[in-house]
C-alpha cells in the first residue's frame, strides 16, 4: 500500500512542467497562451490599453498613419524606436513621443514597397511593420526575437473616397470606363474550397497556397486568362534576390515537376476569365522573416482564340510522366520540359526576372486596350509560433521533460518493488533457518 501511494504522488508530480510555477494560476496561463497575439487596428483607442493593441492603424485618404508602442510586447522593455520600419523599402519612423512612449509612422499609400490587390469590391493596401532588434551589448547572446506585423487597408472601389465634391463632366464615370474597356488583373489568395479569400498569416511548411488569378471588364468581350509566369522572392520588386520561379515558359507550373510538391493548375476552370492554381508552402533557406511576394504576369487572349504554346496553362502529371494543359492539346506542353515555348530571345538560359523589364509594367494590344500586367500578392507570412508537427516547440520541450520524468518514476517503482520483494524473500529465509535450528 505505502508502494503504490509513492508511486502515485510521484506521477502527480512529473505530471507538471518542473519550471513552471503558474499552473495553479488561470489568469496566467491564459496570459501566457496569448503572449503572441497580435492587434492592428485602424480605430484609435484610450491611453494604457496599449498591452492589448500595441499598432494602431489610420488609414486616411492618401496615406497611413501607423503609431507603435515602444512596449511592443507587453513585457514593459521598451524597444528601440530605430530597430523599427515600414514597409519592404524600410522606412523610418516620422515622429518619436517620449511622453507617450509611441513612435509614428506617416506614409503614402504607394511608398515604403506597399502593395494593392485591386478586387471587383475594393482597393487593398498592404505594408509590413518590421522590427529587426539590434545587436546586445554582448554579441553571443539574443534577448529579443524579429518581428513583422501585416498591415492592410481597404478601399471600397465604388465609392469616392475623397472628402472633395466631385464635378460633374460631360460623361459619367462609368460610361467612360466601359468605352474604354479597362481591363483590372487580380491575384486573390483563397481558402481550401475556394469560396472567400483568406488572410495572408499563419501558413506553416506542409501546407498549400490556393491562388486565383482574374480579369475583369466593364465591356461583355469574352476572354481567356493565362498566367503567363510567377516568380517568389522576399520583396514585391521583379529584380529582387533571392528568388524562385514557380510558372515559366509561358504557362508551364515549374514548381509542380519537383518530386516533393503536388502544384498544379486546377482543372477544368471556372471561368474564362479566371484561373486557379495550387502550391506547396516554402520559405527561403536562411531567412529570418518568414515571407514571400509572388509576382505574376498575367495575360489575356480572345476566348475562341485556340491555346498554343505561348498562350497555355500546364501541369506536371507524375503519375503518367507528362505535361497535361488545362484545355487544348497535349502537344502545347511539350516545350515545358525543354523550355523553348518562346522565341529565342526567351530561351531557358535568360533568367526569368531577365524578362521583365521595368519600363514594361503594361502592355497594350493594337486597339490600346492593357492585355496584360505584373501583379503582385503577399506578403504571405508563414508562422513563427508554430513547428513542421503543428505543436509549439515550448510544449514540445515540456512533453519530453514529462516523458523523462515518466520514466523515471517507472524505474523508481521497479526499484522500489525488486527491493521489497529482496527483503520479503531475505525474511522467509530467515525464519526457516531459525526454525531448523530450533528444531
């Protein structure tokens, strides 16, 4: 009985997490829990709620004003107003409050490396709040991890934005537009079933980037869209390095050839003018932030006009060993393994960057009307809290410091039982002796 007492309590113990002292205390466990969650928000709130809201975002006609406690983390150290910038380009804060502890950032909607995704409904701005800590006093050790915040404003499309009365004109907006026949290219990042878009956060290797690309017209002219190529790198710019492709030679998904992804144009299409296509989640080797810009060129074709090899959409199929189009014949795939699908000019040595000139954002077909363009999605974040198992690495250090403990309590039992048995066996021998030779 006094055995299996022992080894009862001594499971109870190694039940606990040795170092952790607040278990018996809910209120801290749950503030530990939310140690890192993050608030961006664009309402602006009453002093010394800060702990809960640490960025508060305005986003105003033309720019936005993003304001950052200096106690970024609740932990009451104050960061470095210097280790902080916005946006890919880095820029620097534009006031320091002391008194307030805060550090203001004011920027255009277009500066600092922002990106927009245009969609039927809205304009969306999106910039990055970076903190990149500087080195401790004593370089062996970090005391603070990087940081990046996503930063989003929106815009409805439909809708005058300016404070400013608009003049009439001769003609409508609208009417204007659709003589026009502006085509708008979108990137849009999905869910799994594809019917709402998704934040840009929380993605973890393994997972996969459901993308769909779009064209819209206020004109009825029936077209077909092709993403001509996409290329990964850690910034929106085109010329950015390191980088890699995901579509090239004219529509050929590169990515899904590797053994060890299942990319793929998504097949049959839901439209004309839409295209979708799925890829595994990476990161750049060596890279602190976690992040990635996909810039793709995107063009469009009249629909009854048949695909061929520069205007295609191919997957790699590993089960048969060969490019398969998402309409049109097989043979429009065949220059994807050699990388000859344009002219020489573009042949598989150029490096795909090489092909997009920055004079050329936009190019127009003989009647003026934009037929294709460079867009540009992310920054797609992938999440620092989380490992390749989906467990955080601190509750995977407690599950072995249990498991150790574990088992030493099992051997301690197995222990503690060999030596009861030891004793009880050394006493039944005892007495038989003292009965034989009493006898």
């Amino acid at each position: 009985l006094i055995l299996s007492l022992l080894c009862w309590a001594a499971g109870e113990v190694a039940a606990y997490p040795p170092w952790d002292f607040s278990w018996g205390e809910p209120a801290s466990r749950e503030a530990r829990a939310d140690a890192n969650t993050w608030s961006w928000v664009g309402d602006s709130q009453p002093p010394g709620t800060y702990r809960q809201h640490p960025v508060m975002v305005q986003c105003q006609e033309a720019q936005l004003v993003v304001t950052v406690h200096r106690d970024l983390f609740g932990t009451g150290r104050l960061v470095n107003a210097a280790d902080l910038t916005l946006g890919p380009a880095a820029c620097k804060h534009s006031s320091l409050s002391r008194a307030h502890n805060t550090v203001t950032f004011t920027a255009g909607l277009h500066e600092c490396g922002s990106t927009v995704q245009i969609t039927p409904d809205s304009l969306i701005y999106r910039t990055l709040l970076n903190y990149d800590p500087s080195p401790a006093s004593n370089p062996v050790i970090i005391r603070t991890n990087p940081a990046i915040i996503p930063i989003e404003c929106h815009y409805p499309r439909r809708e005058n934005v300016s404070s400013n009365a608009i003049r009439p004109t001769w003609a409508p907006f609208s009417s204007t537009l659709s003589a026009e026949e502006k085509l708008v290219f979108s990137l849009r990042l999905m869910n799994e079933d594809w019917s709402a878009e998704r934040p840009f956060t929380g993605f973890q290797l393994g997972d996969v980037l459901n993308i769909q690309a779009e064209v819209g017209t206020e004109s009825h002219v029936p077209l077909r869209l092709f993403v001509d190529s996409c290329v990964a790198a850690l910034s929106p710019g085109a010329d950015s390095s390191p980088h890699y492709t995901i579509i090239d030679f004219n529509g050929c998904l590169v990515d899904g050839r590797l053994d060890d992804t299942s990319s793929a144009f998504i097949t049959p299409r839901p439209r004309e003018d839409m295209l979708r296509f799925r890829i595994d989640v990476f990161r750049f080797a060596g890279d602190t932030r976690n992040l990635i810009y996909i810039t793709c060129h995107l063009k469009v074709t009249p629909a009854d006009q048949t695909p061929d090899p520069l205007n295609k959409a191919c997957s790699f199929n590993k089960a048969r060993n060969t490019w398969a189009p998402v309409e049109g014949t097989r043979d429009i795939c065949s220059c994807c393994e050699m990388g000859n699908c344009g002219s020489p000019a573009l042949s598989q040595s150029l490096n795909p960057l090489d092909r997009w000139p920055s004079r050329r954002f936009r190019r127009h077909d003989t009647k003026g009307k934009e037929a294709e363009a460079d867009v540009v999605i992310g920054p797609v974040l992938l999440s620092r809290d989380l490992g390749a198992g989906g467990r955080r690495p601190e509750e995977g250090g407690q599950g072995g410091m249990t498991a150790v403990l574990g088992v030493g309590t099992v051997l301690l039992c197995v222990v503690a039982g060999v030596g009861l048995a030891a004793a009880v066996l050394a006493i039944g021998v005892g007495r038989r002796r003292c009965a034989r030779a009493q006898a």
